[in-house]
C-alpha cells in the first residue's frame, strides 16, 4: 500500500495548474483534501506521473451570495456542515454532507474534490442534480458553467476536460422549497447502499411544484426518478399518492449487486427511502 512514484508541483495559482493540465495531460491528477485521491494511489488504482496540490490557490475557499449561493471548489466538507449561509439558502447541502464519511474525513475533504470524483454512492453529487447546481469548470478557454445533471457522466467519470472545477452555483431555497436526505448504509460514515435528495416546491395550497428525486448507489452516475417526479407535479400528498411515488421509484432503478446488499434490496430501499424523503417534504399532508 505505497504510491508509484511520482512529481509533485504545489501550485499558487489556477495559470500554473492550466499549464500543467496542458503539459502532462491524463498523466496528472490534481489535490484537494486527498481523502479520495491518496487511498487510490497507495492501492495503485491511480498511477499518475504528476500530481498537482491545489490547496495554496487562494481564490478558491469562498462562500458567498448574490442570486444564487457560490461555493468554491476548496471548501472543506465540514465547512459546508457548519456554514450558517449554507443552512439558510441550501439546508439540503448542509443535510447531506453530514453523511459523508466521519468528521476527519469531512475536515480534509473538499467540496470540489468531492464532486470531480465522481463517486456512484456519493451523497453531494445527487444533491448538486437534486438542486439544479451549477459546475464552474475552468480551462485553457476560460470559464465554462456546466449543470450538474451533464456534469456526472458515469463511475468517477465528470465533464470536466483538462479542466478545474473552480466553483459550484446553487440555486438559493425560496420559502416555499422543501429538501430532505435520507440514505442507508450498513454503518454512519460508509458510502451509502442507497441514497436519496428530494427538493420540491409547495404552491400556496401545498401542492407540488417541480420536484426532483435523485438517487445515489443505484446507477452509474446519480439518477433522476423522472416518472415519481411528474406523479408529484400539481399534487397534495396522500396515502394512494406516496405508494405510487415508491413503486415509480423501485421500478425506474436498476442497480446492481455487491457483497454489501443485492439489487432487490436496494431497489426496494430505493423506493422506501425516496418515499419518506417525500413525505418529510410534505410534513403535515397524509404519506
Ligand atoms: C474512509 C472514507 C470514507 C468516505 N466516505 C464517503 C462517503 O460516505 N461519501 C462520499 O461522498 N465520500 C466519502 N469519502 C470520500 C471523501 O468524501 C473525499 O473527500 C472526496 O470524495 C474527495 O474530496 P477531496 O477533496 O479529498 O479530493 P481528492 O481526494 O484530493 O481528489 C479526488 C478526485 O477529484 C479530483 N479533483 C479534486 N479537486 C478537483 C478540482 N477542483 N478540479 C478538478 N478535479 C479535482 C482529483 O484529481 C481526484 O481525481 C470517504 C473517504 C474515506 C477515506
């Protein structure tokens, strides 16, 4: 459990990761808070030849709001845990970071480094989809903004292109927006069997409008249940309408089976799970 060899180049601004980028292509890997980047290189299931520490760019730990909530790449997971900005325009981020890993973990990690990983049962990526997030990549062309939604292609696979995610825009939560989070897995801190991110908005009559359920640990990259997202559209809750959202749910996923739980179960899980984020949404209406 030792990493091949390899350069390392601390970088002191985003021009000299570009260059580097340029310069040694998929042969280089970049750091943040390495909590995912060092254990693949002590297994060697990453082997590159440069690695580029990201942690001295100074521009890159804001948190901010103008419109929407601005969060920089290198912002510290537990950060966003504890961030009173963060509760008050995007309560479900601040939700769901909790679940990943323990709190050392969270205190290295960063949100950036989180979401370019790109891990299927990752909580943040769902959540990012969930919110209708946007990704701030940066490269040799400038700034480019992708949603989150195109941002996840498959396992630890992204957009980006020789490029850095310098920030993440996050629609802020309007009084009438209702998120929740909920995942099961075997242990608190392990990666998610299966995980769940509901955001919907009520209308004055507590109906539903525009909601989105984004699963993690069920596919290759976090997935929409666009069909229980349209059952919900214009609707109050109710009995018969929660148990249609959770057979729409178990019978959009497809997962897979591991040694930790087969697909039935996570499939079940699935429907389970999104149904009680829905009905926490919903707090007050029949579920
Ligand atoms: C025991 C353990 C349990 C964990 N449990 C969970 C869990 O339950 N849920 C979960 O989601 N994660 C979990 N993790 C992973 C953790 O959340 C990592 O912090 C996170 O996945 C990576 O963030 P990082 O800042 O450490 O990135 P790094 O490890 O430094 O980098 C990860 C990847 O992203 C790339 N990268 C990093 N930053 C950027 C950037 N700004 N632009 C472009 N590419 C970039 C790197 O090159 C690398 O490929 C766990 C880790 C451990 C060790």
């Amino acid at each position: 459990v030792k990493p091949g060899k390899f350069a390392y180049l601390r970088a002191n601004c985003a021009e000299e990761v570009l260059g580097a980028m340029h310069q040694f292509g998929d042969d280089l890997a970049v750091l943040a808070g390495g909590q995912s980047l060092v254990p693949l290189l002590n297994m060697r299931m990453a082997q590159p030849s440069v690695i580029v520490d990201v942690n001295g760019l100074p521009d890159l730990g804001f948190i901010s709001v103008d419109g929407s909530l601005s969060v920089g790449a290198l912002v510290r997971q537990k950060r966003l845990e504890n961030d009173p900005v963060v509760a008050a325009t995007a309560p479900l981020v601040a939700e769901a970071v909790r679940h990943v890993g323990h709190p050392a973990i969270r205190s290295r990690g960063t949100l950036g480094g989180n979401l370019a990983h790109a891990d299927p049962a990752s909580e943040l990526p769902s959540a990012m989809v969930a919110l209708g997030a946007e990704m701030v990549a940066l490269g040799a062309d400038g700034e480019r903004t992708i949603p989150a939604g195109e941002f996840f292609v498959t396992h630890y696979t992204t957009a980006l292109h020789q490029e850095l995610l310098v920030g993440i825009r996050i629609p802020v939560a309007e009084e009438s927006t209702r998120s929740a989070f909920i995942e099961v897995a075997r242990r608190r801190g392990d990666f998610a069997l299966v995980g769940v991110a509901v955001v919907l908005r009520l209308d004055g009559s507590n109906k539903c409008r525009d909601a989105r359920i984004v699963l993690s640990g069920v596919s290759s990259a976090p997935h929409r249940a666009t069909e229980a997202e349209a059952l919900l559209e214009g609707e109050a809750m109710s009995e018969t309408l929660a148990a249609e959202i959770q057979n729409a749910v178990e019978r959009s996923v497809e997962p897979g089976s591991d040694l930790h739980a087969s697909a039935r179960y996570r499939t079940r899980v699935s429907g389970v799970i999104a149904r009680r984020a829905v009905a926490r949404c919903t707090r007050g209406q029949a579920a």
